[in-house]
C-alpha cells in the first residue's frame, strides 16, 4: 500500500506521467484522474503529464485530455485511478508503461499495478487522493481540489449512501478550505439540459416494477437518440428510479448502439448485488455495479435473480 511520500518518489523520478482511468468515465473518474493531472504539474512543473482516455459525456473538459504515442507511454510513470480490472481501463496500452501504479476504491478483483492504494470502503477514488493529501498537510489548489470535490460529491451520492463514512466529510472539508465555489461546483454536476431533462421524465414513464419489488426499464436505442441523447449519456439515468420507498433494487438496461445487447446498470439500498454481476459480464461494487452483453431474455433472468435473492434475504 502506497503512501504520499512513495507516489512522490515514483514521480519524481519518473521523466513522464500519464494518467489512465476506466472507460465511459463518470465523476469520481474524471475528477480523480484530472485532479490529480492538475496536482502533478503544479507541483511538479518540469515533467510532462498526460491524461489519456476518451472524455465520453465530459466534453467540457476535453481540453485537459492528451493524445501521446505508444514511446511515451512506454517511458512513462502510469496512474491509473477508479478501475478495478485492467480490462475496463480505457486505452489498454498503460500496460506497457515503465512502472504502474493504482489507486481505486472498488472491489479487488485483479492487481494489475506494480503499487497499490485501494480501499474498498471509501466512498470514491477522489477521497481517497483528497485524504492522502490532506494527511500529508497539504494545501490544494482550487482548481485541484474542484475535481476532486466534484468526484467526491456525486460517487458518494451527495453524501447520502452507505459508502458515505467520516473520511468521506473529513476529505470534503479538507477540499472546501482551497476555497472552491460548493454551489457551481453541485449546479455543474447536477444540473440538467432542456433534452435530458425530457428524457428522465420519459425514463419515469417507462418504469416498470418486477413482481412488485425491482424498478426496471429497458431503453433501445431509437428511444434515446431520438431524444438527442448518445448511448454514454442515455445509461448513466438509473438514479431516476431511486428513492420509491416500496422498491430496494432499482435498473436500467440501455440497448448499445448498433448491437443486439443491453448495458444494464445496477442499484441496491442494502442487499449485495456485485456477485450477481459478475454472473452477467459485470461488477463493480456491492451495491451499485454495471453489467453487459444483455439480451431481453436475460435481462428478465438477472431480474429473477435479482428477486430470488431478495426474498431469500426477507
């Protein structure tokens, strides 16, 4: 388990830094992985700092984004931050990279970095950076400590689910003494366009409720394009089913595009459903995971599942 003067060392000795994360990024992806690139050359001026990947949804941040040949990479200190297994991070040539180092909050499921800082019970990767700072004493800057915030913010729900723990406030205070705007940050974050704001209400009307106890949807690809929508940003919608009082499992299934197959994304209030996951192509954490190369038939076989265990657990 790495520690902040070790992923200094590793830095400073490193001529270039390239960040990886996994791929169809969300916030705590974003923001640990920009976070930390903004850290980096702050600190670090004269070395050379790459984000790869592609921003997916993120366009707003796609100038941060770097386009770098496989010589560099293969030169380089790889970070690769909020991705469990090697397969899912997004540009599969950090393998090549001189040294590897990961930090992540999921599950353990694959050790793929030559150094390692993972915490299961964190509530994001972002935290995790933020407290590794903020235990070695220091000051962020405010752009710095945004992106971390922002990824902190939204992985732990705006602090309101059970990966939610006392470091998780103790990183969002540390994070809010850079002086960072709390409110553009929530309304960057949350805030919704015209068209997505259409399609949530249109994701609503879908929902159907499995013999009483999951909220479901299943979203082809006709729905949400002709809505404006792209398939990376028509997934990331299964909180709209969150918060039914009678309902503790909630999902939705997006067909991918071009393709006989579903994504689904996965929620729970308390059950355990990463194991089931891992069943259907998927996994991630206990209560909030992803799963892939759905049919429709499957689709209601995971909901089965799903229930089956829920009953069992009455």
């Amino acid at each position: 388990m790495i520690n902040f003067e070790t992923l200094c060392k590793e830095i400073e000795q490193a001529s270039q830094i390239t960040i990886f994360r996994h791929v169809h990024p969300d916030w705590d992806a974003i923001g640990a992985q920009l976070g930390l690139k903004t850290w980096i050359k702050e600190h670090y001026p004269d070395k050379a700092v790459y984000a790869l990947g592609d921003p997916g949804t993120f366009v707003q941040y796609e100038a941060y984004f770097d386009q770098v040949d496989d010589e560099a990479i293969a030169s380089s200190l790889a970070i690769v931050v909020d991705c469990g297994n090697a397969e899912r991070v997004d540009d599969a040539r950090f393998q090549q990279a001189k040294q590897i180092i990961k930090i992540d909050h999921h599950p353990q499921v694959e050790h793929y970095g030559t150094l390692e800082l993972v915490n299961e019970k964190a509530g994001a990767t972002c935290e995790i950076i933020a407290n590794l700072f903020r235990c070695a004493d220091i000051a962020l800057s405010q752009t710095c400590a945004s992106f971390l915030y922002q990824g902190l913010l939204m992985d732990t729900a705006r602090f309101s689910i059970a990966t939610t723990t006392k470091d998780s406030f103790l990183a969002a205070a540390y994070l809010c003494e850079a002086g960072i705007d709390l409110p553009k940050i929530s309304e960057a974050c949350i805030a919704l366009k015209l068209t997505t704001y259409a399609y949530v209400s249109y994701l609503r009307s879908c929902m159907r409720v499995y013999k009483d106890k999951i909220a479901y949807a299943i979203m082809e690809q006709e729905d949400y394009e002709k809505m404006g929508l792209s398939f990376a940003q028509a997934k990331e919608f299964v909180y709209v089913f969150a918060h039914i009082e009678e309902l503790s499992v909630w999902t939705l299934f997006t067909k991918e595009p071009n393709s006989d197959y579903y994504k689904g994304s996965l929620r729970s209030r308390s059950m355990q459903i990463n194991d089931i996951a891992s069943c259907y192509h998927g996994g991630g954490h206990a209560l909030a995971c992803g799963v892939s190369q759905l049919t429709k038939d499957s689709i209601m076989e995971l909901l089965e599942t799903l229930y089956i265990r829920l009953m069992n657990e009455a």
